[in-house]
C-alpha cells in the first residue's frame, strides 16, 4: 500500500512520544510510526514529486498538528515531546477514535479563532497534507549568486524543480541568525492572512531557509511621491496584517518599504503583503530566549520607533504603528530621520501626525484604531483607495 494521509500518523505518534518522558528525534518518530502502520519499504520509498519519502512528510505533518492542537512541543530543534495536555490525552483514552479527534480538532479551532485568525492551526478538515516542497532543499535551483544579501541570511531566486516555477529562497547565512529564522517560520507560516507573505515551504528539521513566493514590485521601487490611492492601498493592507499579528501577539518589528510586497492577487490584481518577520517576538510567556538585550537598537534606523533605541526586545505593536506611520511619510516624499516626527502635506499628517508620536503613549495603540483614523480622513470621493 502507499503512505496513509497524515490523519492516520497521528496516533501512532502520539503513543510513540507518549513512550518517551524526555525529547524524541524527528526522524525515530517517523520511523517509529512507518512501523506502527506496517509501512513495506516499496512503501518508504516512495517519494514526492519534488523529492523526499513520502511517510516522513506525513509524519512530519502529524507532528505539526499535534504542536498546533497543544499536545505536543519541539523545545529544542528536531526534537520533540509531549506536553501535559498530551500525556493526558493519551493516557485518557486508549484509542483516538475519528470521533475524538474531529471533536478535540474542532475544539482546538473554536479556541484558536477565539484568539484571532492568526492563531488558527492546520485542523484534520483543512490542513494540506504536504506543504509546497516538502522541506527539501533539492527541490530547487539557485543561482550562484543571491538577489540580496542581509546581516544574517540571504535571497535567491529559486526554481521548483517540479514545476519550473519562480519563487524566492530565503537562506541564513551563519548559526547566529538560525534561530531567529527559526522564531520567523514559526509566527510567520502560523499568520494565515491575506496581506501576510506566506511560506510555502522550509527547512522543517534545521529551519535554515525557507520558501515564498516571488512578488511583482516591492513598495521601496515605487516612484515617490505614491499616488494617494495607491498609497491608501498598500497601507490598509499592511495594516491588516498587522493587526492580525498583533491580536497573537508578533509586533514585526521591521515595517519599511523593502519589506512590503505585491504579489499576484485574484482576477490579475495585485495584493499587498508584509515579508520578512526575522525580527518578530513570539508572544508574552512563549519566549525563551531574550535575544535583544537592553540598549541594542532593533529595526531599520528611521522607520524604527524611539524606544527600538532603548528598550528593543519589548518593542510592541505602538512600535509598529510609529514605523507605518513613517513609511507614509517616505511614500510622500519625506525621507525618515531617526526619532524626529517627520512632517508632511495635509490630508496625511493627519495620520502621520498622532502615528510617529516620540512617546508609545501617545500614538494610536492598536492598527483598529489606525484603520478608523483613516477611514475618517478619507472617507471622501477623492481617496476611493481609502
């Protein structure tokens, strides 16, 4: 027989890790559950279409699904384990009957949309049973040189091997900033929002790159000043996804016009989404390691808030407001000066204004109160983008 769907990994998984008081490799896992289900080695050695056995991609999703229904954690790379829920579970019940799972999967939902879109993980209704590429790193083409090369990692535009389509490879470059490409596949693939930069694909035992698509134009090549309705545009867009990812606690703490891309939308039209959360947070109480100690400067210099200067770690959503502030001031015409209020031509400093406040304070405190801001000031027939 083939590999099941990752529905039927799930159990064996489970009991397998369930077997375990301390961490279990990824790689016991899926060879743990292959036997479990009897797989043959004609079995195993099937292969996806872009390359990588097909047992130990199911596997794998299994183990997602589990880390995203609560049951299960990865505390350290490749390693995984369950967590108290999930011991409960399994010493509750002896069998995980359809029934059970589907009830505890709509629970899990229920709860995540409770918190927010963004915190809604893959259920056993909706979730894809492989994801682009299958976490192989040659199921693509790079060139010999990258697109962009940045502190910690670098970008390539890549080539599916499967499909010969375009798409862009993002790659660290040095241990340092592994594990914050870690933390960005984790909050950014767990975004589910239209006008955030979906991952198609990654490194899921390392995470040492990661897959995107490749956009139309990037805001930062737009020809200043942007048209007004344009501009209206790209900033409620880049405001809803801000939104979304505050609401799980991510502030992005990086919001310039490099990073903020069109891609291909429905019918031809464009769509404009937030990339590159390499300097998100995880929420309150999940962190566990303080990278960004007290006095080091967090963001792009202009764009970041005043108290990225100060206190960067606890940078939080009013930061966010600040730089998106300043990136309409940019849009306009007026180049950021690091922790000055830029002043622009009216209607905009309107928004502007109250966004780039020197005090967190005082500036709008959520991107729902943004999003009225401007709804108020545009609300006429000269700013239809608004």
């Amino acid at each position: 027989m083939a590999a099941p769907p990752y529905k039927l990994f799930i159990e064996p998984v489970l009991r397998y890790l369930a077997l375990h008081d301390s961490t279990v490799a990824t790689g016991a896992v899926c060879e743990a559950a292959a036997r479990v289900l009897q797989l043959s080695d004609d079995d195993r050695a099937e292969q996806l279409p872009s390359g990588g056995p097909v047992y130990k991609n199911r596997a794998s999703w299994a183990l997602n699904w589990l880390k995203r229904a609560g049951l299960a954690q990865a505390p350290n790379q490749g390693e995984w384990q369950l967590t108290v829920s999930g011991k409960q579970l399994a010493a509750e019940h002896l069998v995980l009957t359809r029934e059970l799972l589907s009830t505890f999967a709509a629970k899990v939902e229920e709860r995540s949309l409770s918190l927010g879109p963004s915190r809604a993980g893959p259920t056993l209704e909706s979730a894809p049973i492989t994801p682009t590429g299958v976490g192989n790193r040659k199921a693509y083409r790079l060139p010999p040189r990258p697109l962009a090369v940045g502190g910690q990692a670098e970008v390539y535009e890549a080539v599916r091997k499967a499909d010969n389509k375009t798409l862009v490879l993002k790659r660290v470059r040095e241990a340092l900033g592994q594990n914050r490409m870690r933390r960005e596949i984790e909050v950014q693939s767990s975004l589910r929002h239209a006008n955030i930069m979906p991952i198609l694909d990654w490194d899921s035992l390392n995470y040492t790159w990661y897959v995107m698509p490749r956009g139309r134009r990037v805001m930062s090549e737009l020809t200043r000043p942007v048209e007004p309705d344009l501009l209206c545009r790209i900033v409620k867009s880049v405001a809803a996804a801000l939104e979304v990812a505050h609401a799980a606690g991510h502030p992005h703490r990086d919001v310039k016009p490099q990073n903020i891309i069109e891609l291909d939308g429905a019918h031809g039209e464009g769509q404009w989404v937030l990339a590159d959360w390499g300097l998100t947070r995880r929420a309150p109480g999940a962190t566990t390691a303080e990278w960004t100690k007290t006095g080091q400067f967090l963001g792009s210099a202009g764009f970041a808030p005043p108290e990225a200067y100060q206190d960067a770690h606890n940078v939080g959503a009013p930061g966010d407001v600040y730089a998106l502030g300043q990136v309409i001031a940019w849009a306009t015409g007026v180049d950021p000066v690091p922790n000055v209020s830029p002043t622009v031509m009216a209607p905009w400093q309107q928004v502007v204004g109250p966004m780039t406040q020197q005090e967190a304070r005082k500036r709008p405190q959520t991107m729902a109160e943004v999003q009225c801001l401007l709804s108020i000031i545009f609300d006429r027939d000269d700013a239809k983008g608004c």
